[in-house]
C-alpha cells in the first residue's frame, strides 16, 4: 500500500481496516500478501456504508480485487481484512428484524 510515508506494518493475523482503498485495491491487498497475510484471508469492501447504496462484497484477500470489478470506485470505501469478516454471516443468521432487548432490574425499583 503506498500511503506515501513508507510501508506500514500489516502484521499476520487481527482485524485490518483500509480507508480510501478502492483506487488501487489490487495493489493494496497485494501488498498486504506481501507483508505476511495469506491470500486465503477473508476480506470484505464496503463502499457508500450507512446509505442505501450501501454495497458490501465478500472475498479473500486473492480475489477480493476481481469481485469488486463492477462497483463504482468513486464511491467512499473501506476493506475490512481478517476473520472478523465471517462473522457477518453469522450475525445475518440470527435475522435482520429486531432483537429483544432484555434489561435486568433491580426488584426494589419496580415497587
């Protein structure tokens, strides 16, 4: 990744998150090969979050360039990079609707 200040530390394992990376997302996440994450690594890119064009691809860190091909990348985006990424299937599997929210109370308050 050329951020102009020299060459971060990626390391090998943990959450890494990209800002901006769209531009040159193949040569980021190659980068990030280099630096020690295998190219089995999932990875998620997130462009136009929070609005309704919100578009999330998932891959790896080997294909994740070729998957984003079609989305626009003048749109602001980020690339997550770890195993945090499969817990978005996990978290869709519980449903989309709301949750419960369970609160504990103190007895003594409800008098």
């Amino acid at each position: 990744m050329s951020t102009g200040r020299g060459s971060p530390p990626y390391g090998t394992s943990g959450t890494l998150v990209l800002f901006m990376a769209s531009r040159k997302l193949a040569a980021n996440l190659d980068a990030v090969v280099r630096a020690g994450r295998a190219p089995t690594t999932p990875a998620a890119y997130i462009a136009s979050a929070t609005t309704p064009a919100q578009t999330v691809v998932v891959g790896t860190l080997a294909d994740l360039a070729v998957r984003v091909a079609g989305v626009d990348p003048s749109a602001p985006a980020i690339v997550i990079i770890g195993d945090v990424v499969s817990v978005r299937d996990r978290i869709r599997a519980m449903g989309s609707g709301p949750q419960p929210v369970v609160a504990a109370r103190d007895a003594r308050s409800l008098a």
